[in-house]
C-alpha cells in the first residue's frame, strides 16, 4: 500500500478540520492539526503556549520555525510512517518548502484545496461552536462534542473582528501556496460549499484514483506522471 500523504489547505472555515479527521479515521492514519497542538501547548502552558497564546488570540500565524518544529517532531513518530493528513500545516511557501526538506525519503505529497466563498466562511465562522477539550467542530443544535462529550465553546479566534483579520492573512499569505502545490501536479482543488457528505465522497473517490494509480505504478517501475 502507498502511504496516504495528505495536506489540506483552504480558508479558516472551509471544513478542512472535519475532513482531514473523517480522511484520517478512514485510514487509520494520525491527523495532524498544527492549530490543535498550538492550542493544547496553550492550554497546557507548555513554553511554546506562552509564546504563542497572543498570536493565536489575535488570528495572526506563528512564526515558521516554531510550527517547523512541532511538525517535524511530529511526523517523526512512528505512526506517520504509513501515511498522515495534515491540517492547518502548511500556512506559508517556507513552510511549504520546509515540509518538502523533511519529505526527501518519502513519497510526494497531495495538497487537496478546500473552496468555499468568502462570505459563506464568515457565516460559519461567526455561528461556530467548538468542543473545548477536542477542538471538534460541533454538530448544530447540540449542547456537547459528539466524540468526547466535552463542553461547547466559541474559538477566542472565532469573534468577527479576528475572523476578517484571518481571512486577509490567508488571502495574503497562505493562498499563494495552491500556485506552489499546483505547479508541481500535487493540487486537487474540491468544491466546499456542498454538504459534508458530498465534500467528503469526492475526496474519497480522489484519494482511491490517486493511490491505486500510484500502487500500480511502483508496482511496474512506471514513470513520474502524475494522476492528478
Ligand atoms: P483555522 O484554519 O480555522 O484558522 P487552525 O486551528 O488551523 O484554524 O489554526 C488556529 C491558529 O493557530 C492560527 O490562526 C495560527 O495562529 C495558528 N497556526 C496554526 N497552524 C499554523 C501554521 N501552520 N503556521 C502558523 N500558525 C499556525
Ligand atoms: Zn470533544
């Protein structure tokens, strides 16, 4: 089996969370939420947490060589080794180009793109209630997490001023990157303005092409094409 290899990117809202975990589960492979650790390091006042509690409260991105380390000691878990999905991570070309450092012995990496409009991620954002303990998106209309029980929150991130702050800086900053992915055929833009579901099957249909293609063809020695 190849190793699933997975990064999605998308605006604050998008749904990147939700999918990157249904992927993951599917797979039993780790997902990997640079926004989660950050906001467990803060919770647990870990050192990195007390440096990075401001910039999270303020929607603004932690400096690349702190994330660069988070994700490097990471990925150099054993259970990353048959594949991982990452969240939130890459934000930036440097870290985009730093991931591709760590990747040198492994096989390449599918960014799948999450598109939603701009005006149906303030919608969601602003009405978006998180489980406290998990960080798991909650389902509408119920009082706790549906996978642990915790008590529901609003994201300190999550207030409107902070949301439109986030929204420029991944225009500014992080969107430049599906040109980064997309020049090398590793980009699998999807549509994320549909229900969950939909979001969901037509990733799984993706990720069977892609993989199967890519299992075939380190069977037979094949080529570098690319099945995107
Ligand atoms: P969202 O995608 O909804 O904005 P995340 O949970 O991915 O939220 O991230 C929350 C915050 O954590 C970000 O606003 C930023 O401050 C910080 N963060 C997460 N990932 C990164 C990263 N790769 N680089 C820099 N900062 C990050
Ligand atoms: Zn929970």
């Amino acid at each position: 089996m190849t190793p699933i290899r997975v990064a999605f990117l998308g605006p604050p809202g998008a749904g990147k969370g939700t999918q990157a975990a249904r992927l993951a589960q599917q797979h039993g492979i780790p997902r990997i939420s640079t926004g989660d650790i950050l906001r467990h390091a803060v919770h647990a006042r870990t050192d990195i947490g007390c440096l990075a509690k401001r910039t999270l409260d303020r929607g603004e991105l932690v400096a690349d060589d702190v994330v660069m380390r988070i994700v490097s000691e990471r990925l150099s878990r054993a259970d990353a080794r048959r594949g991982f999905v990452l969240d939130g991570f890459p934000r930036t070309v440097e870290q985009a180009a730093g991931l591709e450092q760590l990747m040198v012995d492994r096989d390449g990496l599918i960014a799948i793109e999450i598109v939603v409009g701009e005006s149906e991620l303030i919608r969601r954002l602003s009405n978006r209630m998180v489980c406290r303990d998990c960080g798991n998106a909650a389902d509408a209309g119920v009082l706790t997490c549906h996978v642990c029980a915790g008590p529901l929150t609003q994201r300190t991130d999550d207030i409107e001023s902070v949301v439109l702050e986030r929204l420029a800086l991944y225009r500014r900053v992080t969107a430049p990157l599906t040109e980064f992915y997309r020049s090398r055929g590793q980009l699998y833009p999807v549509d994320g303005g549909r229900a969950c579901d939909r979001v969901e099957a037509d990733i799984n249909a993706f990720i069977q092409r892609r993989f199967a293609f890519r299992a075939a063809e380190s069977a037979s020695e094949g080529s570098e094409s690319i099945g995107v």
